[in-house]
C-alpha cells in the first residue's frame, strides 16, 4: 500500500492552494506539518489562504509563529519591537503597486512613531509626497537615514493588525496638485486608460492586445494608452480612430498618475496603473487570473481596499475570452448610464 509521505501533502497543498481550493489547502498544510515538513512553509501557505479569505486575523497568528521560530534578520528588519515614539525607517523593496498600496499607513505611522522617513523606489520619488500622510521621502543610494526600527512597506498591514472591516484611508489618500494635461483638452465622450500588460515578471497577469480590441472598438469613447514598456507601442499600430496615445505616460509615474486623475474609468491587468486608479479614487477594472493575487481575495467583484475598483476574474486559468467578454458587457451598461447623467 502507497503512504503518502509529508512531502506529497504539502505538495498538494500548494497545487490546492493554486486552485483556490482553500479549505482542503488549509487542511493538507497541517497534515504536511504534523508529518514533519517544514514548519515555515506550511505557516506561509498557510498565510496566503487566510489572506485570500480575508481572514486576516488567522494569518498574522500565522506571521507570529514563523517569527517566533526565525533567526535574527542579518538586516535588522521589523522584530516585533514597538515602533511607538522611534525613528522609523520605511523601505519600499517590492513592486511599485506595493509601495501605493501600502503607503496608505503614513497617517498611522506618524501618529505612533517619532519621526518616519519613506525610503521608496527612485521611480515614486516624485510622487511619494503626494500621498497623505508623507512627511519625508528618499530613495536607495542617498543620504543615510538615522533610524531606531526599519520596517519593509508590506509588513504594515502586519504591523498594525489590520483587520479587513478597518482598512485604513481606503480611497483618495493619493491628492495630486490641480492640473489638466493639454491632450484632455478637446475631445468628446468617456475617457478610458487601458493597461493590457502587467510585464514580463508575472506574464501569467498579462494578455495579448488583440484579445481586448472588441472593447477598443467602440466608438462613443475615447481610450487612452496607459500601457508602459516596450509592448506599448503596438497600441500605435491599430487603425482605430478612438484610440488616444499620450507621451505623459512615458515620463514617469507622476505623469502616469495625472493622467489617470483625469480619466473616467481605467481598464486594466494587475499592475501599478490598478493600485494608482485606487489610490485616487479613480473608477478601474481589473481583469485578473484565476490564480490572482491574495490582495483581491476570492469570489469578490469588490476591493476592500480600494472602493473605486471592480474586479473581472478569468472563471478557469487563462481564460481571459470570458474576462473581456465580461468587461464589453459592464462597459455598455456603464456608457449607458453615463450618458443618460450627461443629458441630464
């Protein structure tokens, strides 16, 4: 008789876990660890259910014991030391939508610790100052920072026990100075970004243009090129005369963001365009994969953490026909509405 070994249940509870089958996941990963595999990687698979369950509570008990069982950290990160009435250091060392996302702390921050200083990606050094709550902002490689406790940026939600019912400042904490781009000037009907490429780093949150071209067809609005990288220029080769390219978003992630604050919706991947739209306030769609990200959780066309979003998830993995299919069909009820509000 074949005995599964622990190795085989964690096994497949990560392949359960990438299913989203969440509760056999959560039930395999303590077997695994009952059987002797490694403590840690149960607990972070483990985290990642409850997180997409939005169960927070169940995976910061889960943060607790695998820091109770870790090594002093060679870089002196967060140890679970008060960060009451110290200098802290914030370091931003993942993706640019982390930083945006999680910048949202500033006001908790400054209220408990003794000074808090935002060391972002050079990227968001421009517009790090724009979110509420910032005080002071650098980036890697300048002046050295005097600091009591340093913290990396997606341990906050962490540090301060979030809950999911208590999010704190989940719309609008991002306030750009007043300012129109000429490209807005002219022009007639909704004005909607478009990102259709998250980067080569997670190609599984990308889709090929020509998959969202039926959306681009339209011709009561106008549609905005927010897609950065080389794969942006594949936008310029369509023959639509509703397509609208605009060089601002070339120049950074400020401009990016000004042009965002003054779109009426954003139709994106998972990727920074998402989490700015957020941020401001901005109407976005995010068509995500099947397997997406614990931050939007599961069965949820809501983002607690950004009111402004509504959310399109691919029913089987890669399956982004039926996303798009969903998209065209809210985007004619949505022009609809719209229009009639402009009439009135």
């Amino acid at each position: 008789m074949n005995l599964a070994t622990a190795t085989d249940f964690l096994l497949q509870a990560e392949a359960l876990l990438d299913a989203r089958e969440l509760q056999p996941a959560l039930e395999l990963f303590y077997r695994a660890e009952v059987l002797g595999e490694d403590e840690d990687r149960c607990a972070a698979g483990r985290w990642v259910a409850h997180m997409l369950a939005g169960d927070f509570g169940s995976a910061w008990k889960e943060s607790d014991a695998i820091r109770s069982r870790g090594k002093p950290d060679p870089h002196r990160y967060w140890q679970g030391e008060s960060i009451a009435r110290k200098r802290v250091v914030v370091r931003c060392l993942h993706g640019l939508g982390d930083t945006v996302q999680f910048i949202r702390y500033a006001d908790l921050l400054e209220m408990s610790a003794a000074s808090v200083v935002w060391e972002v990606q050079p990227g968001l050094v421009e517009l790090a100052s724009c979110f509420a709550g910032v005080r002071k902002v650098t980036t890697w490689g300048l002046e050295r920072t005097q600091w009591d406790v340093q913290v990396e940026v997606m341990e906050l939600p962490y540090i301060f026990q979030t809950d999911l019912a208590e999010l704190p400042i989940a719309s609008n904490y991002l306030q750009l100075p007043a300012e129109t781009d000429p490209a807005f000037a002219s022009g007639d009907g909704p004005r909607i970004g478009v990102v259709w490429s998250a980067g080569e780093w997670n190609l599984s949150r990308s889709m090929p243009l020509h998959l969202i071209l039926p959306l681009l067809a339209r011709w009561d609005c106008e549609f905005w090129n927010l897609q950065g990288g080389p794969v942006r220029k594949a936008w310029t080769e369509l023959e639509c005369p509703r397509l609208r390219d605009i060089p601002a978003c070339d120049a950074g992630v400020f401009s990016m963001a000004r042009v965002i604050s003054q779109l009426d919706l954003v139709i994106t991947v998972d990727t920074l365009a998402a989490h700015l739209a957020g941020a401001l306030g901005v109407p976005a769609w995010i068509m995500l994969g099947h397997s997406a990200d614990w931050r939007w959780m599961i069965d949820r066309t809501d983002s607690p953490w950004y009111p402004s979003v509504r959310l399109f998830r691919q029913p089987s993995p890669g399956d982004w026909i039926s996303v798009v299919a969903s998209v065209e069909e809210s985007l004619n009820e949505w022009v609809a509405r719209a229009q009639r509000r402009w009439a009135a």
